[in-house]
C-alpha cells in the first residue's frame, strides 16, 4: 500500500490539475490558505476554559475532522511545490528538538 | 515500513511523553501552536510579489523546510488527541471537495 | 469628541458586561479569537494574482470592512484587559521601528 | 489634539513613504504580515492552562505590548490602502453585533 503523505500529493495533484488550478497554488498563496484553515480549526476552541477534548460540544468533531484534512492537504501541496519531504523533514526537526530539549534524567 | 503519519504520531507520542508534556498539549493549545508555525511559514512569504517558488532566497528553503515539519508535527498530535485518521479524513475531504468543485467537462 | 480608541475601548466593555461574556474574553481567548479574525480577512486576499486593491471584486469591499472591524474590537478588548495604552504603544513602536530602519540617505 | 487612529494613519503613510516601501504594501501582503504579527502575539499564551492575564510571567509584558503596536500599525495601514474608515467600521459593527446577540432580559 503506497505511504499516506505520497498518496496525498498524488491526490492533490491530480485534483488540482482536472481544474487548472496550479495558476493559483504558488506557495505564499497555499500558505495563505493554509492559515486560514488553521483559523477554522481554532475557532472550534478558541471560547473554551481549558481546551480539553472533554470540553467540546459532540456535533464538532466531525467538523474539526474536516479542517484537521483541510490542513493537511493544504501543507502536502505547499511541501510539493517546494519539493520537500514531509517525512524526512518532520524526522529530522524531531532529532533537532531532541537536542534542543534534552529529556529529564531519569 | 510503517507508514509515515502512523509513523509520526508514535513519535510525537514518545517525545511529548519523555518530557511529561502532555499536561499541556490539549487540543487548543496545539491548535494555537500550530497557529503560531504556520505564520512562521508565512513570513517567508509575505512581501514577495507574487509568492511563487522562484521568488524565495536561496537560504530560505532550509528554513521553510523546518517550518512545514513543525507545521506536519503538529498537527500529527492534535489528531492524535482527538482520535482522527488523517489519511481517512483526508480522503474524505478530497471526496467532498470533488463533488463541491466538479472538474470543468472536457 | 472622545478619541476613537478610547471610545471603542469603553463600547467593547460595556457590549461584553452587558451579556456577562467578560467570563471568556481572557487574553488568550481574545487573542485566539483575533487570529480567526485576521484569517477571514487574509481570506479575501489569498487567490489574488499580486494581492493589489484593484484585484478585488466590488462586493468584498464591505466584507472587508467588517472583517477590519472585527480586528480592530478584538485589539481593543485585549489591550484592555492587559492595561496596554494602543497609541502610546504603537508611537513607541514606530520609534524603534525608525532605528531599526533608517531611511535611506537622501 | 489628533484623534490616536487618524495620527496614527498619517504616521505610517510617511514612515513608508520615506523608505519607498510602498510597493510591497499591497492590501494581501499587509494583510500576511497582520497575521504573523497576530501570532507573535498569540506565542506568549499557547501553553498557559487558562490564559487569564495572572498566568504571564513578568517579562512577557513589555513583549506583548509591542506584539499589539504591530498588529495595530498594520491593520491601520491595511484600511488606509482600502479607504476604510476604522473607527465608523467599528461603530457598525458594534451595532450588527447587538443586534445579532440581544442583551439578555434583565
């Protein structure tokens, strides 16, 4: 089975070439929209005391589900145009905050 | 191989974990951080004149490189904690969309 | 005449006492909810070619408006809780901007 | 004495004018910098538990007063560009708003 984050830029590819849409996905562009999704996300939280899961009303999950996919496809395009592997990036920012954060001794 | 969002979240999950972060890592403060790194990505952006590609310094795309893993890190744990499949929704949202934006006939 | 920020400032309180809502507004919230405001904003802009007022179609200009409102109430409100004089902030502000950015000689 | 929003306007007209940096002040990109600037801001309370003003340390005061000035000085120059008025913007807004939200009975 191909890797989720390849099959999604394949997706996404696909999609927005049916449309002739490339004219329009230059990177500051998608980064723009992708602000704006992450917004539609946080407004689901953004009156809660704390912003525990427990304190979400049940009919916004499936909302915040959606926005979380909008995100995503959002990043998996802008990672394209801009040749990076999601993957392979997200590693190595993980082995720098690794450095940059130490655990605790034990 | 495992695949690379499934990946991530044990990760994520391991490295919040080591540092006893998840006491602060409800929904709304990851959504606030990942708020915070998607505009970090779009201050690469914002004065070029039109945002393509071609229009970044050279340097900057190590930089951009970061701030999309950060933005993909994430939103990883926010999924996680909320008990979504991101491919799945994904998916999902690219169903809906192409039904909302039906490709133009040929 | 009152001065606008401050009679903005004294409207915004009593709109959030007279629905109890100051319960809400702490500054992370309003700060949180600042940034949905800022995002539907952007989200008038994020297609356009250059992004120049003249891109825009007739009928954004007054969604704008509002959106600009919204930022602007939002601003106030937090200011408010946090004690900040906006005026006196941003002249300070434009201060260290003019040494951090001389003009170019003539 | 000049009512703050209109001092203000004048203000950042000339600052940009004498560093010609007009031509990258397009309502878009002003509209992308407002929105970084947004999340410097949010960055101060993304992890605190509730964020009521108790929860700042010390030093983040001074910090978040500046963060306000930014956001304040570009949603000003973003209304100059579209000829909106920001405090009769507000007023309006002010009124839908209690319209849209009645005063509980008393």
């Amino acid at each position: 089975m191909r890797d989720s984050l390849a099959d999604l830029r394949e997706r996404t590819r696909a999609f927005a070439a049916a449309r002739d849409w490339e004219q329009y996905h230059t990177p500051k562009n998608l980064a723009m929209a992708l602000s704006v999704e992450v917004a539609e996300l946080a407004e689901h939280f953004q009156w809660l005391p704390t912003g525990r899961a427990g304190e979400l009303a049940g009919g916004q999950h499936e909302a915040i589900r959606h926005e979380l996919a909008d995100v995503l496809l959002y990043l998996v395009q802008i990672a394209d145009k801009l040749d990076v592997d999601l993957h392979a990036a997200a590693l190595e920012k993980i082995q720098l905050n690794a450095i940059k954060y130490p655990p605790p001794e034990p």
